[in-house]
C-alpha cells in the first residue's frame, strides 16, 4: 500500500502542475501546455524528462553534500506526511494515535531542507531567500498549531480517524461551528507552502527564485515535487480537520472517491488564488501572521476551552452547531 500511494502521489503532482498551468491560462485567456501529446496531457512527462536529463550543476564553494542533500530531505519530508492521512474508513497506511501531533512535526522539518538549500549554495540571494522562508513558514505554523488545537479540543483526540468520526457520526463538520479557524487555517496553509500571494521567498525581482536560485536538473525537480505534495497534503490534512474528511451526503461511491473529490476541490483553491490575488508584501505578511492571527486563534482556543469545560462536555451538535443561541445558553449556563 505504501508504494502504491507513493506512485499515485508522484502521478497526482505532475499532472497538478499541468492542471495549474491549464487553469491559470484559462482564467488568463491564454491556450497554456497544449503540444505534448492530445491536449498536452504528456507535458509533465516531457519536463520531468527533460529535468532528468540535463546536469547538475553545483556551484564553487558550495557545501556540495548539503547542497544535494537538501532537496532530497525536502522531498522525503513531504512523501512521509502521507503516512497517516486517512483516504477512508481504514483506508490508511499507519494509523497513529497522535497523528496530528506527528504531522505538525514533519511540517516543522521541512523548514531544514529549505535553510540548508541557501546556506550550502553559497548565494546570498538564496541565503536571503531561505532566511525569508523559514521566518514565514515558522510563523504560520504558530497560527496552524492554535486551529488545530481547536480542532483537537472539540473532537477530544489527536487522532484523524476519530476526528474524522466524530464529525460524521456525533457533532457536524468543524467547518460551521469553527468557521474562523477553518478560514485562517486555509490561509496559513497557503503561506505555509509558499504559495501565492505568500510566495515571497520566491520573489523574481528581488530574489530570482529565492532558495533554489543555483539549483538546476533533478534536484531543482525534487524541491517542486515537495512542494505540490505538500500543498496536496495540506489541502487533504483541511479536508480531514474541517470538511469531514471521506464525508459525504448520500454517498454511493466508496469513500476514499469523494475523499478524491474533495481534495481535488482544495487544490483548485490554491490555482484560483494564485491566479487572481496579487503577491502580499513581506512586512505586511509577518504583520498578519503575528499580530493578527495569533492573538486571534489563541483567543478562540480559550474561548473553546471555557464553552467546553462550562457546558460539560462537546457542545457542538448540528442543532447546536448552527443555532448561536444556544452555544451562548451554554457558555451562560
């Protein structure tokens, strides 16, 4: 099972890019890959082909182990993610009691494999941007930590199977009564992947690419595959926390399909973010992250907490859930 979802994974990202560029030339009245094969469908082929075989090219004194050992950590960063995301009921490769606690620690390391890619370049424009990188991933990670908290409180487990669970069977999606946290954490994924309009590590005009700067042939391919895994990863992760996972009503189809679908779903989001929002500026980014979305999350986690110990338990039942009044009869009482 283990390397079937790494082959399917693998599959999933290269035609994500070429689903990216399709949209991103539709929305921008442009035709986009359409030579490669019928419709372009073997364009990500074609570049994969053509990355493997060009050479790499390691710059003078760079650290040359690290330099070749800092995409390869990126990749398999993002490849371990995917161990305990449940795709259905059982459907899953190890099913942890403390996954969510294991996946924010996968999340925190893949800030190493960015830092020590512009450190060994010997580029100070790819130090620069790694520096910028690793301050705005740990930054919304901060934010990632509080909304999963949330998320953890209400269900009363770290476990994504039971969260998944307990969405369908006792309370309602998290997505309603938790609707500011399932908003920021959208967003704090976006600026956790490095995607726009958060993508200033790889700023053109100030940067020209930010980290990867002297990277070229496959190890410049393998920081690419990290990320798009990453960003399926934590559109599926959003999916599981806040959209009821393989949830869904009047369901015919087996679960680990609609899981698909819904996944599929978030990872447009990101396309259609990138194509219409403007790139943020880096103070107002840290600004957002530290002033705003913290003392916010933080506070709705206390919020949760009290609402949790006053009422005697999960108040969150679909009656409850979308009837304020009695979330406030509960807090009061």
């Amino acid at each position: 099972m283990t390397i079937l979802v790494i082959v399917f994974l693998l599959v999933a990202v290269a035609y994500y890019t070429l689903a990216e560029r399709k949209v991103m030339a539709s929305i921008q009245r442009r035709l986009g890959p359409n030579l490669v094969g019928p419709w372009g469908l073997l364009q990500p082929l074609a570049d994969g082909l053509k990355l493997i075989i060009k050479e790499i090219v390691i710059p003078n004194k760079a650290n040359t182990f690290l330099f070749v050992f800092s995409p390869y950590l990126t990749f398999v960063l993002s490849l371990l993610g995917w161990a305990v995301i449940p795709f259905g009921f059982g459907t899953i490769i190890a099913d942890l009691n403390l996954s969510v606690l294991y996946l924010f620690a996968i999340s925190s390391l893949g800030v190493y494999g960015i830092v020590l890619a512009g450190w060994a370049s010997n580029s100070r424009y790819s130090f620069m941007g790694a520096i910028r990188s690793a301050a705005q991933m740990i930054s919304y990670e901060v934010t990632m930590g509080f909304s999963l908290l949330g998320v953890c409180l209400c269900s009363g487990s770290l476990n994504l199977t039971s969260i998944v669970v307990n969405q369908i069977y006792i309370t309602t999606w998290y997505c309603i009564p938790l609707y500011p946290l399932f908003i920021i954490f959208f967003i704090s994924i976006l600026a956790e992947t490095n995607r726009a309009p958060f993508d200033l590590p790889e700023a053109e005009a100030e940067l020209v690419s930010g980290y990867n700067t002297e990277y070229s042939s496959i190890t410049f391919a393998l920081f690419f595959l990290g990320e798009y895994s990453n960003m399926l990863l934590m559109s599926s992760l959003w999916i599981i926390l806040f959209l009821g996972g393989w949830d869904f009503p009047f369901a015919i189809l087996p679960s680990e399909v609609y899981f698909g679908i819904k996944v599929v779903c978030a990872a447009y989001l990101f396309i259609l973010v990138r194509a219409i929002l403007p790139r943020y500026r880096y103070d107002k980014l840290i600004e957002l992250g530290w002033k705003v979305f913290l003392p916010f999350t933080l506070g709705y986690v206390i919020f949760l907490a009290i609402l949790l110990y006053t009422s005697g338990g999960l108040p969150f039942t679909p009656e409850v859930a979308l009837n304020p009044i009695l979330i406030a009869q509960n807090f009061f009482y």
